[in-house]
C-alpha cells in the first residue's frame, strides 16, 4: 500500500472516541471522502480507504479532487454519538475549511455532517479559490438542491451509490453471459443495500437474501423488496413484523451459506476473509462496501476464480455526483445524475472485464493499474487561509 499523504489523529475529551483524517492524495489542492463511525474502526482501516478513494476518484473521471477518509472510533447508536461527530469535525476544521471534504459514511448521516458545517459557517469544503469561483459556488446551490430530490421514493444521495452498484453488477453478469433472474445476495441494508436491492430487483433480478445488524431474510421466490425498505428503520434494519410467511429468518452470520450467483456486500470492511471465503457460492461479487474483502480472503476468490467487480470501481455514485454537479459535468436533475453513474459504471465495469478477460487476469488486479491516481499535489494554503483557520 502507498504510504497517506496526511494522517491526523484525534482524541476526544469526552467520551473514550477516537478518529483519524487520512489524505492519501490531493488534486488541484482539493480532497474528498466520507466520514464513518463504528467502534470496530482503526488507523489502519481508514488508510486502506482513503487510498482507495484516490482510486475512487480516477475510476469516477474527476480531474479536480483526490482521495481522503475519515473514521471515529465510536458506537454510531449511542445517545451522543451526534456530539462525537460534531466534536471531531471541529477539531478538522482547518482542514476543512482548506479543501478537505468530508463527508458521510457507514455510520454517519450526510445531513448531520452539512448541519455541523453550516453551523461553522461552511455551506460544502472547498479550496480558496473555489471560494471565489462563480461557477462553483453556483454548482453547490445546484447541489444542495438536489439533495432535496428524490428519485423511486427515495432521495437522491440515499440511492446514488446504490444504484452505481447495481448498474455495475448487471454489466458484469452480462459480460459473463449470465442467466436472467441472477439470484442475489445484500449483506447490509442500509442506503447503499437498500437501494441496490430495489434497482437489481427492478431490472429482473432475483434478490433470495438479505442480512443486517439483526438477521438474514430469505426467500428462494425473491423478497419483495419495496416492502422491505418501507418498513425498515433509520439503521437499516428490517422489521419482521412485515415478513411474508414464506420468507425464512436467519442469523445473520449466514449470510454466505444462501445459494445464489451474485453477492454484493454493503457494509463493513473485510467481511469476506481467511475465515469464510471458501463458503462464497456466487460466481460475481460485486463490492458495494468499501474494502470488503480482507487480503486473505481476496487470495481464496482470486484462486478460486471468483469474478469481482471491485469497490472502487461499483461504488462511485456518491462522489460522482458531486463532483458531477458541484463543477458543472451535468445537468443537475436527479434523472441527469442517475443516467451519467449508469453510463460511467457500465463503461468502467466493461472496460474492467474486457481488459481482464484479454490479459486472462484478476479483475482487483487489473484495476489497481488502470485507475492507477497520479502524485499527490499540495493542499492549497495561502495567508487568507491561515487567518480563516483561526477565526
């Protein structure tokens, strides 16, 4: 792994928190990535993904922003956990207040993170001069009007990344001349899951299996999708009181003993390891999650000869959006954004496994050097940023 370009490190004083900035890279003097919250999060996890957010960023077409993430030790359920967050974005403030845009992640709400920003004053980070640029300033009120949109029920930035992933997985199982009504797995329910799971469901696929914090729901029929994101809560949990009677409960460390031929892990970080990868039975996964699959248990799938589609290549509908529209790449409508990640993902995913197929290689293997991102450049700090940083 290349070595961050920053890592800050913050303890709070309050609470037994603990967080981390990383910046693996800058462009332009720019840097973008969310902000998680859970306890089982360390250094080392958000140095993994905010390398793998540069890799985000050129698989995603942006030529203004680098990579970067941010992670709280903390539990995201506790009473406080609002407070924690706001705690540790002020602590970053001079980083943010100096292009580091930071985001939501598992765990943290983006609604939350833009409410502590506006209390500082901040409407979305941005460099110095993009500050003073008319185009840009334009494309946040585009963008903070879109976050008020909503696309199948749903709003806009709860289905981005979703859908980014679901687009991804249809052009792989096509590429491999796969069946139609592909039964799917979703670990993880949450916006990225839930969503995922309604757009695989509409265009025809057969989603057999659900899991989140609680249980796994199955049904060899199909779930009824809709129905299942209609009733859940704010963590993504499923309500059983809306079951049908032929869905079957599970624990939901069963995940990956339900037969199906498409697995699209949505949560936490190395679910798939040394310990259970021998058990995948999907042919393709597809990684919604940010590093799903630990070391170990990327060289059981590679050996096994498992297709992925790699998380920084399926999950970029987030971050495309945003630079889509804060820098004025399209139209900023929900079907605008929708149509651009479906085209963006398909022609990464097809060029992924064309590339793959013609060197007879891993596709994990192949992207690292295709959406290889470039030196980091320099934070943008000038006199006016220091004096901004300390008001």
């Amino acid at each position: 792994m290349l070595k961050p370009y920053l890592v800050v490190e913050w303890n709070d004083t309050e609470t037994d928190a603990k967080g981390w900035l990383v910046v693996h890279n800058f462009v332009k003097g720019y840097t973008g990535g969310g902000t998680r919250m859970h306890p089982s999060v360390t250094k080392e996890e958000v140095e993994r993904l905010a390398e793998a957010m540069a890799y985000k960023y050129v698989a995603s077409e942006s030529k203004t922003t680098g990579g970067c993430k941010a992670g709280i030790s903390y539990d995201y359920k506790a009473p406080d956990a609002y407070d924690v967050l706001r705690r540790f974005l002020i602590a970053m403030m001079p980083y943010i207040d100096n292009g580091v845009s930071l985001g939501s992640d598992l765990g943290t709400k983006y609604e939350d993170v833009l409410n502590i920003f506006h209390e500082f004053g901040i409407d979305i980070p941005l460099t110095q001069s993009m500050k003073q640029d008319p185009a840009v300033l334009q494309g946040i009120k585009d963008y903070d009007d879109l976050l008020t949109k909503k696309v199948d029920g749903l709003l806009v930035n709860d289905v981005v990344t979703g859908y980014g992933v679901a687009f991804s997985a249809d052009e792989a199982w096509k590429f491999k001349h796969g069946k139609d009504g592909a039964r799917v797995v979703i670990q993880g329910f949450g916006c990225v899951g839930a969503s995922c799971a309604l757009k695989m469901s509409q265009m025809g696929y057969k989603v057999v299996g659900i899991s989140d914090a609680n249980l796994l729901v199955t049904c060899k029929e199909g779930l009824d999708v809709q129905k299942l994101i209609d009733h859940k809560n704010a963590y993504g949990e499923m309500d059983r009181d809306y079951f049908e009677a032929n869905y079957e409960v599970r624990p939901n460390t069963e995940w990956l003993d339900v037969d199906c031929d498409i697995l699209i892990p949505c949560a936490l970080e190395d679910v798939i390891n040394a310990s259970n990868a021998e058990k995948v039975k999907a042919s393709l996964i597809v990684e919604a999650a940010n590093i799903p699959i630990s070391a170990e248990g990327d060289k059981i799938i590679k050996e096994r000869g498992i297709d992925i589609v790699n998380d920084f290549v399926a999950n970029l509908g987030a971050i495309r959006s945003y630079d889509a529209v804060i820098f004025g790449l399209v139209e900023p409508n929900p079907q605008a954004v929708i149509d651009d990640i479906e085209r963006l993902c398909r022609k990464n995913v097809s060029r992924l496994f064309t590339e793959a197929k013609k060197q007879n290689r891993y596709q994990r293997d192949v992207a690292f050097e295709i959406f290889k991102p470039e030196k980091s450049d320099l934070i943008e700090y000038t006199a006016s940023s220091s004096a901004t940083a300390v008001q």
